[in-house]
C-alpha cells in the first residue's frame, strides 16, 4: 500500500514522445524538471498514485447447514 501522506517526487525527468506516423522523434529532458513548489509536486503525486488503490477484500458468506 501506498502511504499519499509521505509520498514524495525527488526527481523527475520530462520527456516527448512522438508519432512515428508523423515522422516526430523522441525529445529527451536535457535536465531534472523543478519539483520544488509544494502544490505542484503534490498534484504530482495525486496524478502518478491515484490508479494504485488499496486492495479490496470481499467476504462471502454460504449457509451449509
């Protein structure tokens, strides 16, 4: 399980993938991107964790008597 509360970005790099259809290359960062300002890398942290949810857990129950 994730813990959102002491998640943290220390680095990040930012790069562009382009279309192959369309002939665009990939553009690789040439430095780290600032993560420093708290919103944005809490925003951040929202975007790359939400899809990691807690496990679910299901009980059934079947009377047999």
């Amino acid at each position: 399980m994730i813990n959102h509360v002491e998640a943290a970005i220390q680095a990040m790099a930012i790069h562009f993938i382009g279309n192959r259809a369309e002939g665009e290359d990939i553009g690789y960062s040439a430095a780290l991107a600032d993560t420093t300002d708290p919103a944005l890398e809490a925003t951040l942290v929202r975007f790359m964790t939400r899809s990691f949810r807690d496990p679910e857990f299901f009980q059934f129950h079947y009377p047999t008597g």
